[in-house]
C-alpha cells in the first residue's frame, strides 16, 4: 500500500494554521467565520481544531504550547499522522518568534477568500449534483438556505450600533512596525504603520535613496519582513555595496576612509554658556550658528569643549551637534561586508529581506504585485514594509495615456498596494526644477502631478543648503500628513555622516 501525503507547504491553508497558532488577534478574527468543513487538508484541519478548542478555553492562541497539546494527542494517533504533524509543526517553529510581526489583517483578507471560495465550490459540486438528477427543488433549496462566508465588517455592519465594530476599530489603531529616535520620531513614527504610504520628496542627489535605504533596513532591525525594489537609479552591485557600508559604518572608497570630522548631539545652552542645570563648561561663543560649528571644531580653538544631552529629554534642552574625530580606516573588504550581512540576519532572527533591481521605466506597479505574490506562493514571504527607490521610474500601466495621467494611476495603485496588502509602503519622488533653489520646500514644489498628494498619507520633505551638507545637516518637513495636524515650515534637523554611509545619526 503505498501512502501519499499531501504537501501544503507555502499554500493557503499552511498560512492560516500559522496565523491560528501564533496570533491571538488572527484568532479572534477567523473564529466568526471558521468551518473544519471547509479545510481540504485533512492534518491541516486537524491541528486548527486544536487551536480553536484552545483558543476558546483560554481566549489566545496556543503559540508554543502547540507542541504540548500535539504530545497530549500523538499516543491516539496512526504513525502516518503522528508523523506528518509533527514534520508540519517542527517546519513552523520559526513562526514563534515572528508572532509580534504576523500581518494579521492581510492573513483575514485571504482566510476570507479562501474559506468563500471553498463554500461556494462546494455549494456549486452539490448544486450540480442535485440538476444532473433533474432535483431541481433540491437545488433551490441548497441556494436559499445557503450561508455567506465572512467577517462581519466585510459582509456589512452598522459601525455606529454595532459595539464589535467600534471596538475594532479601537484595538486595531496599530502601533509602529519600527520607530526613529528623537524629533524625528515625533514627525514620522505614526506614519510608519501597516496600511500606511509614505513618500520622500527631495531635489536631485539630495540623499532620497539613502534615506530609503535606511528605512528599509530599521524596519528589518524591528523584525519586519522587507522588499526592497531598486528601480532606475542603481544596479544590483551598487545597492549592495551601499547596504554593505550602511550595515559596517566605513565606506569601500578610500578617500571616504580617511580621519574626519563626525557629528554628535550636544546642547546650544551648553555651547553658549547659559546653560542652567549640570555642569557648567566654557561657552564656545556668543553666538553661534550651527554652520560654523564645524569650522570652530576644526580650528582647533575648542579641544576642551565637550557636548552635554544631560537633559536631552527634557524641554529646555535646545539640540545642537558638536564633532568628533573619527580616525582613519581601511576600506570595507567583501568578507567584512558578508560578516556583517551575516550579523544582521542573526539580529533580525528568522524575519526575511529581499532586494529586487529593475531598469528603468520596465517594472510596473502590476509587476511588483506579481513579484510579492510569486514570493508568498514559493517563498512563504509576506512583505510589512515595501520600499520603492522609486515610484518616477517605474512603467505605467497603459502607456497609452497622457504622462501626467500615468503618474496619477502609478501613485494610486501604489496606494492601493498598501491597502491590499496591509503593509506600510515608501516611495520617493523629484522635487520641481524650482526647487532647487529653494531653502524648504513645499506642496507648490511637486513634478508632473499634484495628485500624488491626494494619494500618500505622508510626504516629507528634503532640504539642505551647500554650507548644511558641508557640515553634516539636513532638514526634513512634513509637506502633507492626512491625519493630524502638521505645519510645513517646522523642520527636524538631521545630522548625517554619509562617509561612514549613516543619513540618520540623531534628530534635533
């Protein structure tokens, strides 16, 4: 007799048993909805009644106490099945520690399709059953008295009656997928959520891929899963080497090698003498801008200055950055840059990166979606944050229409991706040519279409003079915010030090 088992790696069915095995709120979700009846998978189906037999005894998922209730059961079970299960559990293992991570709401949105489409397969097999045998009232009954599969919100509720509903929408106001420190955290860590869009804006060679580079790789350090899509700018190699000196912090060129001057945070008050609180050192000058704070460090004149945050957390603190020296290195070699690769994948424990590089003007938005789904079926990959360096270059979708036109479908499909999937998407975009000249940038300063605004949740802006970049400053405003209230001429000030491939050393 011979035994065939079936293989439900990377399929539905073994996305849902893992959502029902590390997410409580995944649980709570699918449990309205949920029928065994519907789960092909006859040892899929088994286990998923155990998690939502726990789960209503104990109102959580079992996580990892999986394993114990499948010890609890082995001793009843045939070989074949005790077996297979316990190949299927030990295969999830690494699901554990991802539990805080699980996109829950993409995983519902597929649990609903996939449990709709079963019922209705079934319905039509027993539909046309009942007509090959000329039933046709027993046909009409099976249609009348048939069930619609769903969640309550998406089958249609009163949110002003229903008390489930409120509260959902309560609960499900989403913490950060990953946050920035300091002020600029302030500006940006509620937009970095799932179902979020956020764009960059900036001139030409301002640093919009550094900056998303960065973000791509917070995310991954906060255990997110990240698609990283290069398109246009950089080849494969290129991207690599710039992740490769970010994650090192030393650059493969030699002249960016050498001994310089490094930003870090001090205090204006303690720079200028007046601060009132900890130790009292000798005041720098006057008056200083941050401009010339460089050059003070570089004459030499202030050896003895030494920058304070003592109360970088409190309000009177009035953030500044001082310099340090950091001495020269020799070039980032490439088994450096792979045991360094190798350090971050050991920090971001079992969560996934992947980089996908594109020409120009070739990779739609429909091209992306098809990638992520290619990767969800053969992979197992689920993206949280999805990077686009950036969405100027990508194709558009009918190239019949007008340009302007082309962008607008681009930014609102990008939009869509983000909703589709419940992920936080980031993009970036060109500044006008007016820009170039301008101190900070505006919403009078997009290209091409204005309509991209009306599509983000977010945008930001870049701003930097000549004599901020020779000194390590960058400025960055909220250009549009949907929610909350923003003003577009504050700014957060940025100290960067990109020879050592660092846009974001601290925010002031």
């Amino acid at each position: 007799m011979k035994i065939h088992r079936q293989n439900v790696d990377g399929s539905v069915e073994r996305k849902l048993l893992t959502g029902m095995i590390v997410s409580t709120e995944f649980m709570e979700g699918v449990i309205t909805f949920y029928d065994p009846d519907l789960v092909e998978t006859r040892f899929v189906r088994t286990v998923m009644e155990w998690c939502t037999r726990y789960f209503k005894q104990y109102v959580k998922a079992p996580g990892i106490h999986i394993k114990d209730i499948f010890e609890s059961h082995a001793g009843r079970m045939d070989s074949t099945e005790r077996e297979y299960i316990s190949d299927l559990l030990n295969s999830l293992s690494d699901e554990y520690a991802r539990a805080d991570k699980v996109n829950v709401h993409y995983l519902l949105d597929q649990a609903e399709a996939y449990f709709k489409t079963r019922s209705l397969s079934q319905l039509s097999r027993e539909i046309s059953g009942h007509l090959l045998e000329g039933e046709v009232q027993e046909a009409e009954s099976l249609l009348g008295g048939y069930k619609r599969v769903g969640r309550p919100l998406s089958l249609g509720e009163n949110p002003f009656t229903s008390a489930d509903a409120i509260s959902r929408a309560f609960e499900h106001e989403e913490t950060p997928l990953f946050t920035l420190p300091g002020p600029l955290g302030k500006m940006l860590n509620r937009e970095l959520k799932r179902d979020q869009f956020l764009a960059i804006m900036g001139p030409e060679k301002r640093g919009k891929t550094w900056w998303l580079n960065e973000i791509a790789l917070r995310a991954a350090k906060a255990r997110c899963n990240v698609a990283l899509f290069q398109v246009g700018d950089m080849s494969e190699d290129q991207v690599t080497l710039r992740l490769s000196v970010r994650l090192a912090g030393k650059s493969n060129v030699p002249h960016y090698c050498q001994a310089h001057a490094s930003p870090v945070p001090d205090c204006m008050l303690n720079q200028l003498g007046r601060c009132q609180k900890g130790n009292r050192r000798k005041a720098l000058g006057v008056e200083i801008k941050r401009n010339e704070l460089k050059g003070l460090y570089l004459s030499g004149n202030h050896n003895s200055h030494k920058s304070c945050t003592e109360c970088i957390s409190d309000r009177d603190f009035r953030g500044s950055l001082w310099y340090q020296k950091v001495p020269e290195v020799k070039p980032l070699t490439w088994r450096e840059a792979w045991k360094t690769g190798c350090c971050f994948l050991g920090r971001i424990k079992g969560r996934d990166f992947r980089l996908s590089v594109h020409a120009a003007d070739v990779l739609t938005v429909s091209g992306i979606k098809g990638i992520l789904d290619n990767w969800e079926t053969f992979e197992d990959f689920i993206p949280d944050v999805v990077v686009i360096d950036y969405a100027d270059n990508l194709a558009p979708e009918d190239r019949r229409e007008e340009y302007r036109h082309q962008q607008n479908r681009t930014w609102k499909l990008l939009r869509g991706l983000s909703q589709e999937r419940h992920c936080l998407v980031v993009t970036a975009t060109q500044a006008s040519a007016r820009a170039y000249g301008k101190e900070l940038i505006d919403m009078s300063d997009y290209s091409e279409d204005k309509r991209k605004y009306a599509h983000v949740t977010a945008m930001i802006g870049l701003n930097q003079t000549q004599d901020e970049k020779s000194v390590g400053i960058l400025r960055i405003n909220m250009i549009v915010q949907r929610e909350g209230e923003f003003f577009s001429e504050r700014t957060v000030k940025i100290a960067q030090d990109l020879w050592v491939g660092k846009p974001l050393l601290f925010s002031f």
